[in-house]
C-alpha cells in the first residue's frame, strides 16, 4: 500500500478558456502531518467526476466558490479510514466525504456518512445513491412532479442523473422519452431501463424524431444540457410544462463574455408567459431535508430492480484529467467514477 503519510492529488495549475485541457490540471504529491486529537486520517478509494466541477474551474461567480490556482480539485469520494483519534470512527471503516482529487486526506470527521458496504457496493454512493440520485429525485419531486400519464422527456439520460430521472419518472407513471448520443446509449435505456422511447440527438432527423415520440406534446423536461437539444424540446412543452433546470452542459465551455446573436430571449419569454410554463433552476443541496426519504425509496426500488444503473470506472488518480474531459464531450457511458484504490 502506498505510504498513507503522502498524498498523491491533483490540482488547478490554470484556468481553462474554453474546454479544459490536460495542461489545466498537475498531479503532485505532498507529505501529510500528524494527527491531532479529534482528526482522522483517509485513503480515497473511489472519485466522483461530475459536470458541476467545470465551473469550479472558473473564477466567476457561482453558488460555490470557485477552485484556486494551486488547490486540489474538488469532488465527492467515497475513502476507508487509515488511522483515528476520533473516537467517531475507527480504523476500516467506510464513509462517504468530499475530499476532492488526492489519495489521502486528513478530516476532523465533519459531513462524512458512513457506509454499509453489505447493504450496496460502495461506489453507488457516489451515483445512483449518491448526489446524482438524489438529485434526479429531487428535482422531479419539488419542481417536474410528473403525473400518471404525463410524457416526461430528459437530456443526457445515459449519465448518472438521467437515467435515474426516466426511472424515476416513470415508477411515479410519466411515459419517459429519453435523449442520449449515439445508437448504443439509446438502445441501453430503451432495452436495459425500460425507457418508452429514447432519441439520438446527433441523428439529422433529431427533431422530427423526437416530437413523433412526444405525440401529446411535452409536460416535464428534465434540462441537463441546452444547446440544440433545448431549442428541439422547447416547442414542444405544453402549457403549464415544468422544466427543472440542473445543468447545461453544452454550454460549460462558452466564452461568459461572448455575445450570443440572435437574442431568443425575448421570444423564448413570450412562450414561457403564453404556455404558462415554470422553469427553475435548482442545486441538490437546496433539498437535503429529504435525503432520508431518498436513501428509503431508492434502496427500495433498487431492491425491486425498478431502479437501475450503470457505472464507467476508470483506474488511477492520473487518468483523472483525460477521463473528466471526456465527460464534458459524452464520452463516458453511465456514472464516471475513478478508482483510486481497491
């Protein structure tokens, strides 16, 4: 085992203009102090690689501040416990945190869960039954509230939050169209997830396609992306549609200050006033007095095989950069996670 007084972590070396590149980021390795009483030493073992940390690349305004020049990267981990003089964990044990890019880390015990690694594998923790999850139920619950009957339409729907949100969305009776890219992500959520229908929106005829799947029109759209996927969907929200607003992915890479012509913004509000519709844009934490009800439901389901899930694993901290640059072109298929030690 590598020796638990250093860490290995990868850092913002710069800021990416435009989409990040492998120069943006630098593996280093430093050495770890002692304990102190109250502390615990950490070993991550696995590494949660998500959109949102793009925009922790820049030094813009966000809800979260952003990553320094020289700080490691963030994200969510799942680590075993090394060493303790917290008498709240001992020495094997397993605990959700947010301990960022690095092999090891020192925590005063504070936000960490622990983790029953007999009840699922430790890895959903950070997918299915971690924030993506919950995010996928909380924002259908609070803001989509899909009805039995109700044609329910996501982005992304391959990924980690997009998938869980058509099968959530259709254990709460929605018919769930689903949009990915490419035939091989399409025919996993239409053949594996129980999808009703799922669209390839990088087939020419995307369009065409995805309103014959929506015959009635389209009464929640779980936005994850924008783009061209958004100006596809937009004409066919119904009245009184909600669209929770989670992230816009193919929009991370734009230049803030670029100037965006034509303007649809006023058109795009005259729709919004004439359907009546309710957008709004949301972030997980906003909700977490539900995550109990979550963590029930979800086990539940997944126990009833209502609710499934595919993960892409990578090995090594190192491949970190290359394998979150991927994420933001759609490479990856299903939730990305690093393993960073068995």
């Amino acid at each position: 085992m590598a020796n638990p007084s250093v860490t290995t972590r990868i850092v913002l070396a710069s800021r990416p203009s435009g989409k990040p590149i492998t120069a943006n980021f630098r593996l280093e390795q430093e050495t770890l102090r002692d304990l102190v009483e109250g502390e615990i030493l950490l070993q991550i073992l696995y590494l949660s690689l998500d959109p949102y940390m793009r925009g922790r690349m820049d030094d813009a305004k966000s809800y979260a501040a952003p990553v320094a020049i020289g700080g490691v990267m963030e994200g969510g981990t799942v680590a075993r416990v090394v060493s303790s003089r917290n008498p709240a964990f001992k020495p094997g044990d397993i605990v959700l945190s947010h301990s960022g890019w690095q092999s090891h880390t020192i925590s005063d015990g504070n936000g960490l869960r622990k983790l029953d690694p007999d009840a699922a594998p430790i890895s959903t923790a950070l997918g299915i039954l971690g924030m993506p999850g919950f995010t996928a139920y909380a924002g259908l619950r609070n803001i989509g509230r899909p009805k039995a009957g109700e044609t329910l339409v996501v982005a992304a729907a391959s990924g980690a939050v997009g998938s869980a949100v058509g099968q959530i969305g259709k254990i709460f009776g929605a018919r769930a169209v689903g949009i990915a890219g490419g035939p091989d992500k399409c025919r996993y959520l239409y053949e594996e997830l129980g999808f009703d229908a799922a669209i390839d929106h990088r087939a020419s005829d995307f369009q065409t396609q995805l309103a014959s799947a929506c015959p009635n029109g389209i009464d929640v759209y779980f936005e994850n992306v924008g783009g061209h996927v958004w100006n596809a969907v937009f004409p066919l929200l119904n009245d009184f549609a909600r669209i929770p607003i989670c992230g816009l992915i193919a929009h991370y890479n734009d230049d803030a200050g670029a100037s965006r012509d034509p303007d649809q913004l006023p058109a795009v509000m005259r729709t919004i006033l004439r359907k009546s519709l309710t957008l709004r844009g949301f972030i997980q934490r906003e909700f977490a007095d539900q995550r109990p009800d979550f963590y029930r439901e979800a086990e539940q389901w997944i126990a009833e095989g209502r609710l499934r899930y595919k993960e892409d694993i990578v090995d090594g901290i190192e491949n970190a950069p290359e394998a979150f640059i991927g994420l933001l072109e759609g490479r990856n298929f299903g939730k990305l996670v690093v393993r960073i030690a068995p």
